[in-house]
C-alpha cells in the first residue's frame, strides 16, 4: 500500500480555458447590446398600444355622452383613484384607471354641437419615456405621441 504507483495528473486537464471564458463573455455581451435596444422599443410599442386602446374607449365614451347630455358638448375627466376619478368615471360610464405606466384624463373641453372640443390625454408615468404624452382629439380620433 506504500508502495502504489501514482498516476500522472494529465496535461489535458478538462475544462475550459480563460481564453474561452473570455471570448464566450465577449460574444455575450455582443449579442446583449444588439438585442437591449430591439426589447425596450418592443416594451415601450406596447405601451403605447395600451395607451391608445383605452383612448379610443374614453373618446367613444365622450362622444355618447356628448350625444347623450343635453348642452351637446365633452366633459373634462381624471380618473385617477379618488373622488374626482369616481366622478369621471360615472358621468362616462367607463371604467378605466390610472395605471403605474399612464395617467388619463380629457382636457381642452371647449364649444358646443358642431364646434365641441376635447383632448383625451395619456401621460407616461415612469420609465425612460416618463412625461411623454399621446393625446388624441376627441372630435376627429387624430393621435399624437411622442416619438423615439
């Protein structure tokens, strides 16, 4: 037993080399700088979409109540979670509130029939976009957003 042969320690030991390690980490980080960009676009166009759907159901519902009151004229809305958001969210009969990535609301109330006037505005609640606005015009259904 004191006499046992040792076994040489192989010069081809497994495993991998720091030269490999490295290169596998550059090529990583490549691949990661190329695609970061591609996924915040795609997040924040689905934010925007998000935007404009609950727009188009604040414009839709002016316009019934605009059809419905009897001054033929929009009504300025909040609708964040207080009384003022209970208020706008009965007088449209809608359901929407703010969420941590918008803030809604109907500003721009003006005129009556023909020449009514109202701007259903989102506003970027955090994020690298934080601040930015979509507005649409209630009357025509025309959308402005922020760009890239």
């Amino acid at each position: 037993m004191l006499n046992k042969p040792r076994t040489p320690i192989s010069t081809s030991a497994a495993g991998f080399t720091l030269m490999e390690i490295m290169v596998t980490l550059i090529i990583i980080a490549i691949v990661t700088a190329i695609a970061m960009p591609i996924y915040d676009k795609t997040v924040d166009e689905t934010h925007k979409k998000e935007a404009k759907a609950v727009l188009g159901i604040i414009r839709s519902a002016e316009l019934m109540y605009k059809m419905d009151s009897n001054n033929n004229n929009y009504t300025s809305a909040t609708f964040g979670s207080d009384a003022n958001g209970d208020t706008s969210r009965s007088t449209l009969n809608v359901d929407i509130y703010d969420s941590v990535d918008w803030e809604y609301g109907v500003t721009g109330v003006s005129g009556t029939g023909v020449s009514a006037a109202a701007t259903a505005t989102a506003r970027r609640g955090r994020g690298r976009r934080s601040n930015k606005y979509i507005n649409l015009t209630i009357p025509d259904g025309i959308i402005s957003e922020y760009l890239w």
